[in-house]
C-alpha cells in the first residue's frame, strides 16, 4: 500500500478555485476541534485562531501555517456541517454526529 502524497501549496490553490471564499456563510462551526457528549448536552472546543464574537479567524491570511485544512480537505474529512454552502448539494457527504444534537438543542 502506499502513500497518497501532495503538494499542499497546490491543494490550497485548486481548492480555492473551487470553494471560492464568497461561498462562506462565517458560521465558525468549521473551527469546530473535538465534540464530547456530556450529561448536559454536547461539548464544543473550538481552534484557538476563532474569535468567539465574530466568528472570523484571527490569523485567516496564515491560517494554514497553523495546520487549518483547505474547503477540499475538509470535505474529505468530513467536518462541515450538511447545511454549508460547501457541501449542501453533495449526495454523499456524512456531518459529524454532533451537528444533529446541536440542532436537535436549537429546537
């Protein structure tokens, strides 16, 4: 078995081309780190870089020196939300299984 390897510059550029940054509702649920289920409900930890006001990251223009992922890589990885513009019209895309509970609480 090998290795899928690639050049991350060239991902952050095919990536943007095709999830232009305009397609960004700036929910900040992308910057969601871990997810814990508690007794009272569902426990968030959000990337150091998400202002909690804004919901805009701190350090955007640098973002992937600090390991963020490209729209592409955060789709294969399964991170948004099935209500992002990004993936919205994807047949196939799974959320993670915390995002229906956050619904469920908006209830």
């Amino acid at each position: 078995m090998h290795t899928l390897r690639f050049k991350k510059d060239r991902a952050i550029k095919i990536s943007e081309e095709l999830f232009p940054d305009e397609l960004c509702e700036r929910c900040g649920r992308c910057c969601i780190l871990h997810a814990y289920k508690t007794e009272n409900g569902v426990e968030l930890i959000y990337c150091e870089h998400l202002d909690p006001e804004t919901k805009l990251c701190k350090v955007y223009k640098d973002r992937f020196k600090y390991g963020c992922l490209t729209v592409m890589e955060g789709i294969l990885a399964g991170v948004f939300p099935k209500d992002c513009p990004y993936v919205r019209n994807l047949k196939n895309y799974e959320e993670p299984w915390f995002y229906r509970l956050l619904r469920d609480k908006e209830d």
